[in-house]
C-alpha cells in the first residue's frame, strides 16, 4: 500500500498538510507554536498506533474497558539528527474485570507484531500499565 501526504506551505515555519482526503494537521517548528512539530506528530503517531492496537486487542478478550488513556514520552539525541533514542509509553486502562496478563499480551503483539509506526523507529522502546477500577 502506498500512502500519500501534501503538505501546503502557509508562512514563516508553518504548513498545511493532508493525507489522502483525510483531514487537514497544522505542521509548524517548535518556536512557531501554532502546530504540532514534526517530531511531536513522530511521537503522536507511534501513540495512536499503539493505542489503535490495544484497544482492538483487548475488545477480542472482551475486556470491559470503560477509559483508555497513552502516555507518552520521548528523549531525544543531543546532535543532529536530533532523532528518539528512548520512548516510554505508559498504557491507562480504566474499567473492571481486566486482566494483567490479557494487557500484556495486547501490548506485546502492538510493539512486535502489529504497530508499523514503533517498527518504522531506531529508538530504544519501554513501557507500564495502569489497571484503574471503576
């Protein structure tokens, strides 16, 4: 498959961009602020990714998910190409009768089988749960 993306540049720093006839992301620099920043849209994308993964996972347990929340967060090399050495992602789980080991497997086959965005990084990746009752 073959994706797709138009970025339109607007001023300064910023752009407009597409994929496909989805809809459209301001891209700007870190200074500029008035966008997500390629490399913060790198991390938000690994996070989506991940969390598409589990929650699909996790409905074929037939766990009882009632809030699910990604944390994410990246360290970055100190010279250029400034690119994630380390990423935690840290997966909230808010619900009852959710199973410890049934969370694991989902997180296993997102991060080795399933999660084309972890799997497209030269990055070190760690992660945690969080069951929370409610």
């Amino acid at each position: 498959m073959t994706i797709q993306a138009h970025l339109k540049w607007t001023d300064g720093l910023q752009f407009v961009a597409r994929t496909g006839q989805g809809p459209a992301v301001v891209i700007d620099s870190s200074d500029g602020g008035s966008g997500v920043s390629p490399m913060q849209m790198v991390l938000l994308g690994v996070a989506g990714c991940t969390a598409i993964d589990v929650i699909m996972i996790m409905k074929k347990k037939r766990a009882n998910i009632q809030r699910f929340e990604v944390n994410v967060t990246g360290d970055t090399a100190e010279s250029y190409p400034k690119r994630y050495t380390h990423i935690h992602i840290e997966y909230v789980l808010y619900g009852s009768d959710i199973k410890p080991k049934g969370v694991e497997q989902a997180i296993e086959l997102s991060e080795k089988k399933f999660c084309s965005a972890m799997a497209s990084m030269n990055a070190e990746f760690e992660h945690s749960y969080r069951i929370v009752k409610d």
